[in-house]
C-alpha cells in the first residue's frame, strides 16, 4: 500500500500544507506560516508523516475514512516511503483561492467560507520555502500551480513564477488556469513551461454550462497567444467530458479549432462527477472520434486510481534489451500497459539516434494487431532528463478497445522507419498483484 503524499508536498495559498487535494485536503500535515522557523526536514519528521509511514508499510490506512475516499491511494502498490534521496516528485502550490468563475462542481466557495489565513500566497513565505528546498538539498521533479482556485488571480503570480525560477532554476514550472485573461498581461514577462487550460467545450453554449461566468473566446485567445508570444511553452487544451459538451460534432469542432491556435495538444477527460459524459466512457474509449493527432483521451485521478496496471516480466527500455535489433537506430521506452474497464492503453518515448526518422509504431497484443499508436506528444520530463533527446515531443500512446487477455500477455511494439526498417521490441505483462 502506498501514497504519492509521502513524496509530494501541496502548499495552499494561507500557508497550509494539507495531505493532498481533494479529500485529503481535510487534514494538516504542517504549517508554512509567515515566520522564519520552518522548516522542511523537520516537516518530513513530523509525527502525522510518522504515523503515515508507519500505517502504509502495514498495509493500513493512517486515515481510516479519508483514505477511503483519496484518489491518490494506490492499495495494489508495494510501499516506497519518501521523499527517497530528499527526491520530491511534485510540489503543488495553489497561489490563491480567489476566482471569477463558478463552476458547480468545484469546492472552493466553500473553502473560502472556511479558511482561516490569506486568499493569496504570500511572497515573502513562498520565498523562504523555495529557499529551504534548495539550501536543504531538496530535488523536485516540477512545480504544479493550480489549487482551488485560479492561479492567475494572484495580483503577482509573475513573481511566483519568477521566483521559482530565480531560486530553484531546473525545475520545470506547469500552470493549470481557466484562461479567462489576456495572455501578455498576465504571463507576457514570466511564462512557466507549460500551460494546462481548462476549456470544457467548443461553443459558448456548452462550455458556459460548467465554466459559469467563463467566456470560451477569451480562453481560447489566451491559448493563441501563449503560443504565438511563447512558442518553446507547451500549451494544452483540456476538455473535460459532459453531456452537454460530449456531441460528435463538438468534439471534431474543437480539434479543428486546436489545430487553428498552433496549440501543442487536446486533451479529452473523462470524469466521475454527476454530469459526466454518458456517450463516452471507460468501456468505449475506442468510439470517440480523435480525429487530430494532437488530441488524446485521459481521466480524471479518480478513474485514474481504477485503472489496472500491468507488470512487466522483462525489460521495458530497449537500450538494455540485447535482442533488440535497432539499437544502433533508436531508443524506445514503454512506460506503462493499462486497462480501464474495457479499455487498453500504453504509453512510452522514443528517440530517434540514427539520421532515418520514425515512421510508426504499430502496436500487437497476443500476436493480433490493434492499430498504430499516435507519435509525438509532449514529453517535458523525459527532455529535462535527457536532454540529448532534444526535443519535447518524444512521446506516444496508444489506447483501443480490449482484447480477451490471459494470464500472461505479449505486447509488441514495431517501431518502423521511413527507410522501411522495422525493430520489435516484445514484452510480456501479467496482472499486477
């Protein structure tokens, strides 16, 4: 049993650092305050992260009911304890509660009733947790903004940015805004890395059903313009799934229109909530029309948590497979194999060492041929680890309706080059215990 909290950490705007967003956000893991006297080591060392540990490598819950009901708890895991190495995979950092829209199914008009402290991140307090986790020897994968409510309501979220920037310069910055501001007043002098924007529709009319207040044509400007004014920033568009939202025809709509703002990706979620999309669901992912290269499905944290993920029984990165017979020509990487209700899924990277480019990759299960994986999507982590790669979009993903799986499945990747060269690279999975 096992738990991203414990090798995360979430800083909300007043200065709290809860045990995770949503339910876990219910309960105070330690307080960064407004004083001199925090510190991180002795954060990690606190009792609650204490009975945490402890709880976890007995298999138990620290929180009983809490935990039940986190989307983050992954029960089938073996447990890693953290941060390993002082290695801290995300820091998520909600800069403020404030927000002009009212969407129905967020919670932040009730924290804001609730909370004691400052709306808005302090710069001072911020600063000095930034200067901790480097004077401390802290690592961290990224830095995700986004909390309950709109990051871009902060009168200074430049500053944010750019003093995560100035104190800890590696580390990739993620943004996840509704994108209702002009884009050069706001982000123009300081723009993160990335750029997650949240746009549930295609046309006003629907998309003003969830996003109340919000204006479609505002957002997607905003997107338009990180790209035409930042073009080295990833931008994604994501739309999350209603039924007023979910036609056909909006779904082609709004690929068209990605392809139109230059934007780096679309990506379609699936939800849990009350209005969630009943065309389009875990069983028939296969059905929705991805008409662009640039869009993708994904879930939302609480399918996310369902999915049923397969364990390698040999090697995934082909540089170490001496049976892999393109070695010379490129590198290939199969992240993760999944199944989500009647849905199969995998993704990984590749990088092309040879001068011939990538083609394809067709993808096999068992021996029998599901389709063709979509190639070049963005993936910043794999460039910020290997920057010999050189680019962001190394990335591919693959997704179709399940096929009868036993025990032990095969699934093959043929990698072919535009010289008609093709490479296998062949793994078997198992159910996950």
């Amino acid at each position: 049993m096992d738990c991203e909290i414990l090798r995360i950490l979430y800083l909300r705007a007043n200065g709290e650092i809860p045990c995770n967003c949503a339910a876990g956000e219910t309960l105070n893991l330690g307080w960064l305050g407004t004083g001199e006297g925090w510190d991180v080591d002795q954060h990690f060392a606190n009792p609650r992260y204490e009975k945490m540990r402890s709880a976890f490598a007995k298999g138990e819950l620290p929180w009983g009911e809490v935990c039940e009901r986190c989307v983050f708890l992954r029960k089938g895991e073996p447990y890693r304890g953290g941060p390993i190495n002082k290695r801290l995979e995300k820091i998520q950092i909600e800069p403020s509660l404030a927000c002009a829209l009212r969407c129905p199914g967020c919670s932040r008009i009730h924290q804001a009733k609730v909370r004691t402290g400052p709306m808005f991140l302090r710069l001072d307090a911020y600063a000095r947790f930034l200067t901790q986790l480097r004077d401390r020897g802290y690592s961290v994968g990224f830095f995700y903004f986004c909390g309950q409510g709109e990051p871009l309501s902060h009168p200074e979220i430049e500053r944010v940015l750019s003093l995560t920037r100035e104190i800890l310069p590696t580390v990739p910055r993620i943004v996840n805004t509704n994108g209702n501001y002009g884009f050069a007043a706001t982000l123009g002098r300081e723009c993160p890395e990335r750029l997650i924007v949240s746009v549930d529709g295609a046309r006003q009319e629907s998309y003003e059903q969830y996003r109340i207040n919000g204006d479609i044509q505002q957002a997607l400007d905003f997107m338009r313009d990180a790209k035409r004014l930042r073009p080295q920033t990833i931008v994604e568009w994501k739309y999350i799934l209603f039924t007023y939202n979910d036609s056909d025809a909006e779904i082609a709509e709004a690929q068209r229109l990605a392809e139109d703002l230059g934007i780096d990706a679309l990506q379609f979620v699936l939800t849990h909530s009350q209005e969630r999309s009943v065309r389009y669901t875990a069983e028939n992912l296969d059905e929705l029309p991805l008409l662009s290269p640039l869009a993708y499905i994904e879930v939302t944290p609480y399918l996310y948590n369902k999915r049923k993920y397969l364990r390698p029984l040999a090697i995934t990165d082909s540089r170490q497979r001496p049976d892999f017979t393109g070695a010379n020509k490129l590198w290939c990487v199969l992240d993760e194999v999944w199944i989500l209700g009647h849905q199969f899924g995998l993704k990984g990277w590749s990088h092309v060492l040879d001068r011939v480019p990538l083609k394809q990759i067709t993808v096999l299960v068992d021996g029998q041929v599901l389709g063709t994986a979509a190639c070049g999507t963005p993936r910043p982590d794999v460039l910020e680890a290997l920057p010999q790669v050189g680019h962001y979009r190394s990335g591919f993903r693959f997704s179709s309706h399940l096929p009868a799986l036993g025990d032990r499945t095969l699934v093959e990747l043929q990698l072919e080059l535009q010289d008609g060269q093709r490479h296998e690279l062949v793994v078997p999975f198992a159910p996950a215990t």
